[in-house]
C-alpha cells in the first residue's frame, strides 16, 4: 500500500512539470510555429532560475521559501528569453522550424554547460558544472491527506504543484476565452485568415513562441527542485521531448494533455516503486526508467493516426501566398 | 568588380548587373556555381567573428585560441611534444575522431535528403557498437575475420534501427524525431543495464575495451619516427561520401530519393512508392549511422561508458547543415567541426578556457547554417531591388 501512496505523490510531482512544459509546446505549435526545442527551453530556463537561487542564498538572507519562487520567475523569463531565439529563427529569418528546434536543443545544452562552469569558476573558484539548490519545503492538506491511498495526492506537496495548477487553468482561460488566445488559434489554423481580420501573425507567433520558452523553463525549474536536487547538464534528460509527445496524444488540447502527463508521471514513478517492491538492486532501475519513453512510443503507434495537428504548423508565414 | 560580362551567375540575368561591393558580395552568395560553397563560408566567418568577440570578452586572445584549437588537432605545430610523439601523431588522432563525425554527418544527410530527420544517430551508433562490443570484441577471433565482422554488425543493426524507425513513421504516422528520441533513451538505459552488470571495468567504471585484433584502429603504427593510431575508419568514411554522392546524384533511386525529400505528394504521384522509400532511406540513414558507431566504439574510444549518449550524434547535424547537406560538403564540414572538438583540449590546457567552449561554437556555427537559407534569399532580394532600380533609370 506504501508503494502505491509514493507512487502517486512522486507520479504527480513528475507529471505536473511534464504538463506545463507540454503546454508550453502547445502554446507555441496552436501558433503555427512546431516547437521542438522544448527541451533546450527548460534547460536554460532552469539554468536561468538555478542561477538566480546560487546568487541569492549566497548573498542575500533570504528565506529558501522565497528564493524558490523568484528562482521559478527567474525560469519564467529565461526560458522566454531564450525562446524569442527560436521565434527569430523560426518566423523573422524563416529557418526550417525543426531544424531551429534542434539547433536551439544543441545550443542550450553547449552554451549552459559552458556558462555553468564559467560562473561557478568565477564565484566559488572551482569549475563544477552543476549549482547545488536547496531543498524545497513539501506541505500536506490536513484531513484529505487522511484519506486512504487518494490521500496521497494531497500529501508532501510541492508549492509549484499548485502553481503549476493554477498556472494550467489560467493558461486554459487565455487560450479558449480571450482574444489573444483566438488569435493564437487563428494564426495556427489560418494565419490569412487572422491576417484579413486585422491581426499581426508574426507578432502572435512570436509572443506565443515566447511564452512558450517561459512555460517551459518553468517546468525545467521544477524538474530541478524536485527530482535531481541541482542543476546541472544532467536537466536534459529527454523529459522535453517526453512532453512533446504527451502533446501529441493530448491531440494539442490542453485538458486532455493534462491527464496525459500525469498518466506518465504515475508510470515513471510506477516503474521505479516496483522496482523497489521486487527488492531489485538499483541497477534495475535503469531498465524501469524506460518505461516513459517504450510506452510513449507504444501510444503513438495507436493515437498518431488520427491526430490533428495545427494546419499551419510548421510553414513560415508568407503574406503573398494564398 | 568583376569584369563586364563575366559574372558569377554564369549568364543567367542578362544585361548590365550591378556593381559595388555589396552587389558583387550579394552576386557571390547566390551564386549558382559557388552558392553552396560561399554562404557556408559566410557562416564559418560570422561564427569565427562571435566567437572571437566571446573570447574577448573572456579575456583571451581570439587569434591564439584559434591557432591552438589548429595545433591541438594536428594542423600546426606545438610548442613542444613528448617522447614519439609529433604532429603526424596529433593529425592522425584527428582523423580518429573525423571518420566517425563524417559518417555520421552522412547518416544524417542521407534521411534529410529524403526529408526525414535522423535525430536517433547517437542511439544508433550506441547499439550498434555495444552489440560489436560484446559478440566480436570480446571474442578471440583473429583479426581478418573480426573486423569485417564488427563493420557487417554496425550496418546490420544500424539498418534495422533505422528501418524500424522508417516504418513507424510511415504506417504509424508517427514523427521520426519523436520516436527516434525515445529509442536513443531506451537503448541508452538498457545498454547501461547491460553493461553495469556485465561488462563493467570496476576501476575505469565504463566497458572493458575490446580485443585489438576486433579494433577499427591500428594502434602505435610507426609512421616517419613518431607513434601513430592509423584509423581503417577514415578510409570507410570518405569512400562512403563518394558512395552516397553517387547514389544521391546519379542513380534512379537517389533521384527518388531527392523527389521524396522535396515533395512528397509530387513524388507520389508521378509513382514513387513513397512508402518503400522512407523505409530504404531510412535504413542507409541507419547504416551509416552504424557504421560511425562501430568506428567510434570499437575504434576511437575502445570502450563504452553506460548511460551516455555520444554528443557526436548531435554535432554531425551541425556538420550536415554546414556542408550544405551535400556529401562533398560534409567532408570539408567534418574536418572543421572536429578541429574544434578535437583541439578543445589543447586549447583549454594552453588558453585556459573551459573546454566546453568548443561546443559552443559548434552551436553558434550550427545557429548560422540553419539561416544559410535567409542569408542566400536576402542577397537574391537585394540584387532584385538593384537590378528594378537600374532598369527604371534606362526607361
């Protein structure tokens, strides 16, 4: 029973960064701009953040507490930072968008990499490649958490859970109930379209692809406060990559991604507990951490037939073509 | 100023073409004779110009680094060298590391031309060296018959990996990058398994190395008076570019290939089976990509550590897009990226930059590539504009 209590706390804690870096995909591709650079974008964002929270402990009294939430803007904006890097390639210089995605992937591994052990060298004298953070406090909802095994979703958890949460359904409202969301969709689907009604493609794009890069350097910041308790190059794990296809089953919608995420968080956090369940020694684990990725590909070989992606995903936008 | 008459375009726009510095600079990136070639070496410059300015800023001196990423690689000489070592030594553990970088820049080339990307190149170049790992290079086959061997190992398991991808894209539908990606954590994972459980090294904590005669390198080769390792892969990577040249160039079923890779309702329906195909290409896209496996594992590194993924399989898209996906282009490519993977280490232990750098710049040079295109349809734009304006001063 243990088992499946951990299961699910750890499934969640997993699944809910999975998801805003799903959404961060699906903010950029609804825009017509395919986005495969998730996984660049979380890693800088969580560099950006990882950063931010090194210098502040160091010399600042602040409170973890705090630091965890400036560090999680500080991803916010890295990540968008960085992302605005893909919107140029992608719609002012017209580069083959998955080509830019790879490029933006390859680049943020490098350039981080190179940065962390520039920084560190500079403030601590020793060039280590990773910047240690500190553990994030976990809450628990008196009474529900009482509750038998379902109880778990409400135990140990992690506050970017919740802002993760509230940050989804604000993103849902901007997305199906506003007028910039409509345009998002718009330049997605028909970017002529939007264009005759008096609406600024490139301009939408860009800012989608932004907030994109922002969504998902958050998820890259949580991936680092909760599983790997640092930053360091070991943050490009694929779980960008994981995201987008999450995105894909969820068929570009945002509700039905959700469930996806935390379905793969309960599978990876599923695998691992059985592993201990059986009292295999650890080197098993790495054959139950395969379990993500073969039941991702398992999946896609039965919802990628009948997924629809944005029509416009992909194609530059040319104002003169019809 | 080019001379009246004789421009680069080789006769294409009639008339008087435009003169002036950034007309003949324009006039040369499109080029139809040398556009390939100057828009890369556009790129190349403007990566050596931020790079430069990064080292700047880093407090170093540009011109130096550079140089000693060249003597690092084997291109220049050191300031000093240790006991039978030389410059031929440093040149040919250059051509080392260059084979398995062209061959994987092929790979990637090949699935691209056919409009598909091979982003699984490191995961196939993991399997199929583990897979020779463990079947030839552990055995005591001699070794006339073990190298053939681990060469037909790398392409057989390279060319189904790539199959199989080949196939789930086209039944499935399914996005090569998406599953490629998901193959190369799975072959990762499980070959780590593997080899922390089986073949560990308990001291060097990665593979036990291999048997010399299974080797794709002849080491300590004496060549002029200094040690050299005499890699037989660089031999495999530039008759493979020629191959691939000439399957992609001159035979029906490079051509469809090409007609695949440039429109694929077109392509099917002037009868290509564009299924078939995307399998076949697919499957040399693997091949090749085997191939660079076997050479790295079995030749460059001689063991495997568990759990990683080769940063090669990224940086041979960086070579593929910078030799303009040809691959001729791609020779010339490789040679350049591993100078600067290659020499970082001279570079870093002389300079003193973090060696990560060298990464870096393969980025930045991969950021230019991807906009080679931009680069070119500007300088088409502006030699427009020029030739509009002339043509409204005659009238």
């Amino acid at each position: 029973m243990n088992y499946i209590e951990s299961m699910i706390t750890d499934g969640l804690a997993f699944g809910l960064p999975l998801f805003i870096m799903a959404l961060g995909g699906i903010f950029s591709e609804k825009s017509g701009v395919t986005n495969l650079a998730v996984e660049g974008f979380q890693g800088f964002g969580a560099f950006v953040g990882a950063f931010l929270a090194t210098v502040l402990s160091l010399k600042t009294p602040l409170g973890s507490q705090i630091i965890l939430y400036l560090a999680i803007a500080a991803a916010f904006l890295g990540g968008a930072l960085y992302a605005s890097l893909h919107a140029l390639l992608c719609i002012r210089f017209d580069a083959d968008q998955v080509i830019s995605g790879v490029v933006i992937n390859i680049l943020g591994v490098a350039l981080t990499t190179f940065l962390t052990s520039q920084i560190n060298g500079f403030l601590f004298g020793n060039a280590s490649n990773k910047f240690i953070l500190d553990s994030s406090f976990r809450f628990s909802v008196p009474l529900l958490s009482n509750i038998p095994i379902l109880g778990a979703v409400f135990r140990n958890i992690y506050p970017f859970e919740i802002l993760i949460l509230i940050l989804g359904l604000y993103f849902w409202y901007l997305m199906y109930k506003t007028r910039f969301g409509m345009h998002l969709r718009a330049s997605g689907e028909n970017p002529h379209a939007l264009d005759s009604a008096g609406g600024n493609v490139r301009r939408t794009r860009f800012l989608s692809v932004m907030l994109s890069g922002g969504l998902s350097g958050i998820g890259g910041m949580c991936i680092a406060y909760s599983l790997l308790l640092q930053y360091s190059p070991s943050i490009y794990l694929g779980y960008g990559y994981l995201a987008i296809a999450a995105m894909i089953f969820g068929n570009w919608n945002i509700v039905p991604t959700f469930f996806v995420c935390i379905f793969f968080g309960l599978a990876r956090a599923g695998g691992y507990q059985l592993c201990l369940f059986m009292k295999l020694s650890s080197r098993y684990t790495d054959l139950f951490m395969t379990i993500p990725y073969i039941l991702t590909l398992v999946l896609l070989v039965f919802f990628s037939k009948r997924s629809h992606p944005p029509r416009a995903a992909g194609q530059p936008y040319d104002k003169g073509e019809r | 100023m080019p001379p009246r008459g004789k421009t680069l375009e080789g006769g294409r726009r009639k008339g008087k073409t435009p003169r002036g510095f950034r007309a003949l600079f324009a006039r040369i990136l499109v080029s139809d004779r040398f556009g390939h070639l100057t828009v890369p070496l556009f790129c190349i410059l403007l990566t050596l110009f931020f790079s430069g300015i990064l080292l700047l800023l880093l407090g170093k001196n540009p011109l130096v680094s550079f140089y000693s990423f060249l003597q690092g690689s084997g291109f220049a000489k050191k300031a000093s060298y240790g006991n039978g070592v030389g410059m031929l030594s440093d040149f040919f553990a250059f051509l080392n590391i260059c084979a398995p970088m062209l061959l994987a820049a092929l790979a990637f080339i090949f699935g691209y031309r056919s409009g598909l990307f091979n982003i699984g190149i490191a995961g196939q170049m993991l399997l199929s060296g583990f897979l020779a790992t463990i079947w030839v290079g552990y055995s005591d086959l001699p070794g006339i018959l073990a190298r053939p061997l681990v060469l037909l190992i790398g392409m057989g398991v390279g060319a189904l990996l790539g199959g199989c991808v080949g196939f789930l894209k086209y039944r499935f539908n399914i996005h090569e990058v998406v599953s490629t990606i998901m193959i190369n954590y799975i072959i990762s994972y499980v070959t780590g398994f593997y080899i922390n459980s089986r073949y560990v090294n308990q001291i060097s904590r990665s593979s036990n190395v291999c048997s010399g005669a299974s080797r794709l390198t002849f080491t300590k080769v004496n060549i002029a008076g200094y040690s050299c390792s005499v890699p037989l892969g660089i031999g495999i990577a530039v008759l493979a570019a020629l191959i691939v040249q000439f399957i992609l160039k001159r035979t029906v079923f490079g051509f469809e290939v090409r007609a695949v890779g440039s429109n694929r309702n077109a392509a099917l329906y002037s009868g290509v089976s564009v299924g078939r195909q995307m399998v076949l290409s697919m499957m040399i896209s693997g091949l090749l990509a085997g191939l660079a496996g076997v050479s790295y594992y079995l030749g460059y590194t001689n063991t495997i550590i568990p759990r990683e993924l080769c940063s090669m399989g990224y940086d041979s898209i960086a070579t593929a897009l910078l030799g303009s996906s040809s691959p001729i282009g791609a020779v010339f490519a490789s040679v350049l990226i591993t100078i600067f993977q290659n020499g970082a280490s001279y570079m870093s232990s002389t300079v003193g930059v973090a060696r990560e750098i060298a990464s870096v710049i393969t980025g930045v040079l991969l950021l230019f590539s991807a906009c080679g295109g931009y680069f070119r349809k500007r300088a088409e734009d502006y030699l427009k504009k020029l030739e509009d304006e002339e043509g409204g001063e005659k009238a």
